[in-house]
C-alpha cells in the first residue's frame, strides 16, 4: 500500500486486497507446516515401530489427501501393512487363547503432531 491515498470509496477494497494479500500468505505457510509435521509424525511412526522383519515398520508414507488454494490435508499411513496397524497398537486376542500385548507407537506420535502443528502455525502467523 505504501504512501498512496485512501479515500472513504475505494477505502473497503483497499481492505478486501489487504486481507487477500495475508489469507495467501497464511495459506501457503500452513500448507508448508503441514507438510512438515506430516514428514515428522511419519518418521517418529517409523522410529517407534516394532520390527520383525521390517517390512511394517518401512511401509510408512505421507499422502496429500486433498489440496486447494486455501488448505492441504495430508495422511500418514502404512502402504502394504495397514491391515496391522490397530492390532499391533492396541494388541489382540491370540488363537488358542491369550493376548498380545499392545505396541502403542501411533497414539504419541498423533498426539506430538497436533502439538507440533498449533505451535508451527501459532508461530508463523505471529511474524
């Protein structure tokens, strides 16, 4: 905006081309942390994964679920053992009886990436 002059009539769409101009400017910053702390949970996932022969534990990815102008949504996923994940995190039943223990390594990680994501955005807005 600079040193121009605003009058009373075109003061409302200097305003609207402000808010255009920051809702850009956030909106790419946000799809930038998301990516990030999508990468990040994916890692922390991998690095606490139980192994056996560590095919589980390398089947992990980050997939854009959905992208607009405005806004990206990412998941985090194991590709060709996801049939695994809720019984090797929250344990189960064995055949002839029993329990297998639970290995608890998504839970966390969800819970450092909600973290992790409110203080990436609460910090970039504020600059």
């Amino acid at each position: 905006m600079g040193n121009q002059s605003v009058t009373i009539d075109n003061l409302s769409s200097v305003i609207k081309k402000g808010l255009e101009e920051y809702c850009d400017f956030t909106a790419e910053e946000v799809k930038q942390i998301v990516s990030e702390v999508g990468e990040n949970v994916k890692n922390e996932i991998m690095e606490k994964a139980p192994v056996d022969t560590g095919a589980y534990k390398k089947s992990w990815r980050v997939t854009k679920e959905k992208e607009t102008a405005t806004s990206l949504s990412v998941v985090v996923h194991s590709e060709k053992h996801y049939r695994l994940t809720h019984l090797l995190e929250k344990g189960h039943a064995k055949r002839g009886g029993g329990r297998v223990a639970a290995q608890v390594h998504i839970a966390p990680a969800e819970a450092s990436a909600e973290k992790q994501l409110l203080e990436k955005i609460e910090r970039s807005l504020r600059k």
